[in-house]
C-alpha cells in the first residue's frame, strides 16, 4: 500500500529540493507535506 501511496506522491507532490528549498526557512505547510512524504517513503522501503 506504501509503495502505490509513495508513486503517487512522487507524481503529485512538489518536489522541494529539486526547488533548491532551504529546510530552515521552509513554511509550516512545506514542512507538513516534507514530514509526509519522508513517512510514506520509510514506511514503503520497509
């Protein structure tokens, strides 16, 4: 199921360091959906 959800998101959700994004100047909603994606793609690497 994790490993469906992580293509999904790959497809779907912004990819912020291909943005060059700075993590510590990054906006709460930013940081959500980098905290979400982390989960999901440890979550399917297990």
């Amino acid at each position: 199921m994790y490993k469906i959800l992580a293509k999904i998101n790959k497809v779907l959700l912004p990819s912020f360091t291909k943005q060059g994004l700075d993590i510590s100047k990054a906006k709460k909603w930013q940081m959500a959906i980098i905290g979400y994606r982390a989960y999901v793609t440890k979550r399917a690497l297990k």
